[in-house]
C-alpha cells in the first residue's frame, strides 16, 4: 500500500494541468559508437516524443560503420538534432561530457542508442521535475526491448563496498509503480538538471566507462539532491548492446577499478575506513577464485584494478579533498539509507 504521505505527493504532481505548464529546454544526449544497426530507430523514436521543447545531440565517438554518415543522411535537415563528431573513441564518460558543452536545455538526459522511447516519455519526467526543484536526478522505466513484458531495470541501488544492482532484472512489469527514492539513475537513460551539474560536475573521465553513473549520482546526493525513479516514464533497452562490443576482460577491469575509485571519492572517512579494505579483500579472494578456475585474465584485472588506484591515488585523493569540501551538504547516514546490505558479486 502506498503511505499517506506518497499518495498525497503523487496526487499533488499529477494534478497540474499539463497546458498550465511551460515546459523548459531538453538537451537529450545520444552517444554513437559502431551503432548502424540501432541508431536509426533510436533516433526516430525520440523525435517522436509528445514534447515540443528538445534538442537531441549526437555525439559520434569515431565510429567505423558508417552510422554517422547514416544519420547525417536521414537526419541532418532537421533542425532538433545536432551531430558532433569525436575523430576517436572517447569513451561513455567523455563523449557525455562533450555532450554537455554543447546543450542549451535546463534538462539534460543521456541516452543510449541502444534505446527507443515511448512517446510521453519526457514529459512525465518533466512533469515531476517542474513541480519538485529538490529532484537532481531522475530515471524512467527500462523495459526490455525484446521482452517488453519484462522489466530491465527499476533504478540502480549499491552496498556498502560499492557493489552495483538494478539492471536486467527481468522480472514482470509492474504498471501500478509509483514514483520512488533510488540510489542511483542508470547512465543507459538519465536525466539530470544542468544546474545541478554546474554545482557537482560533470563524469569524470577518468572512468571511460562504468560505474560513472554511480559516481555521478552519489555526487548529487551529496549535495542533498533527490534521485527518482518515475514509472510512467518508458524507455525500451536493448540490454548492453553497445557494451558487448567491449571484452568481458575489459569490461571487469573498469568496473573493479573505478568501483574503488567511487568508494575513495564519496564516502566519509570513516566509512572509507570500514569498507576499503574489505572490498580490497574481496578483490583478492575474486583473484585466488577465479585463477582457480584458469580464468587467469580475469583474475588479473582484481590486482591492475588495486594498483591502478595506488598509482593514481594523489590526483584521486584530490579529487574527493574537492567533492567533500566543495559539494558534500550531507552526512552518510542519511545517504546510507538507500544502500543494500546485501553483498553483490559482480
């Protein structure tokens, strides 16, 4: 059942006549990468959302397949959209970023190509962002493309040791869901407000890719920002399309590393304190596991990942020297609320 206090919050947002709002800008960043396949229907599909006030900005991070020549043809005339070109692979993280510096919108989302979008997807996020200013960060609904029945994710939640959960979690839809607090908003389909990036940063780019919606979101909290989940907000994901161009190898190496770094940057010191050496501890038990299973590749990615840390610890420690002074507003324990104790292997 939903509490009195969510009810009254709900009816209070969705009670607001849509033609008495004056809805602002959108920026909706797309990042390309090798995305022939896809891109077309992504793009198509955001340019039919029922919302007159967007921009969609795609960011090219050097693609080989002639996507972008694709997209210059089918899209170049129309005046929403426009085309940046990186000459290489910059990674999720600094394409976004590049990204960023081109957006005019008051709002700006990140959206893998890897997406379409139901129609009214933006304006159910707008609608809660107009009538809430205490929201920094938001996440529609991911369902799965292929099983649209299934749900693949319902927002990103962590553990103590910066473990990650909350995406491809195929089970059923559940429409009935009402708006929520969740820890983090997944980087496939997130929408932040610019100012609130103004006032914590933008991706570090240091991570190229994952764990930097973690990191970014928990840097919005700090600041004593919402995060919410919005339901009604629909958004179609084809699960991780983009990242199995990468190697597993490579893929386990930036999350094991810049998990480490998240925990470093965000946490209290004496939380820091409690939870490092036990993820640390984790890292080499994963690597005494998986060398037993001759994964040996893969284990070794426990031990780069530790020593990537250790030799980049000074521009790091710096790093979080500025988001505790500079952006953090609140203590752990209210943050800590949202965090799963459960342990997550991943």
């Amino acid at each position: 059942m939903i509490d009195a206090k969510k009810e009254k919050y709900n009816k209070r947002l969705y009670n607001l006549s849509i033609d008495d709002m004056k809805f602002p800008l959108v920026s909706i960043i797309v990042l390309n990468y090798n995305g022939k396949e896809i891109i077309r229907s992504c793009l198509n599909s955001i340019l039919r959302s029922d919302y007159s006030n967007f921009e969609v900005i795609l960011v090219d991070n050097g693609s080989t397949d002639d996507s972008i020549e694709q997209v210059e043809k089918l899209f170049g005339l129309d005046f929403r959209v426009k085309i940046v070109r990186n000459d290489r692979n910059l990674g999720y993280c600094e394409g976004n970023n590049i990204g960023i510096h081109y957006a005019k919108g008051e709002i700006i989302v990140f959206l893998n190509n890897d997406t379409e979008v139901d129609v009214d997807w933006l304006k159910e996020v707008m609608i809660m962002f107009i009538r809430d200013s205490t929201i920094g960060a938001a996440q529609p609904k991911l369902l799965n493309y292929y099983f649209p029945e299934k749900i693949d994710s319902l927002g990103g939640f962590i553990n103590l040791y910066g473990f990650t959960s909350g995406g491809n979690l195929n089970i059923n839809d559940m429409p009935s869901l009402e708006p929520h607090e969740i820890f983090f908003a997944v980087g496939s389909a997130m929408f932040v407000r610019k100012k609130v990036l103004n006032e914590i940063g933008i991706f570090d780019p240091y991570y190229f890719m994952f764990c930097e919606d973690v990191d970014l979101s928990w840097r919005i909290r700090l600041k004593g920002y919402k995060i919410i989940l919005i339901p009604k907000s629909i958004v179609y994901h084809r699960i991780s399309f983009t990242a199995e161009k990468a190697s597993s190898i490579r893929i386990s190496w930036y999350i094991r590393k810049n998990r480490l770094t998240t925990l470093i940057k965000n946490y209290e010191i004496s939380n820091l304190i409690k939870a490092l050496p036990i993820l640390v501890t984790i890292y080499i038990a994963n690597f005494i596991r998986e060398i037993l299973k001759r994964d040996i590749k893969k284990a070794i990615t426990n031990i780069t990942s530790i020593l990537y840390n250790l030799k980049n610890f000074r521009r790091i420690f710096y790093e979080r020297i500025i988001i505790q002074r500079n952006i953090r507003r609140i203590r752990d324990d209210k943050i800590l609320k949202l965090i799963s104790p459960r342990l997550l292997w991943k």
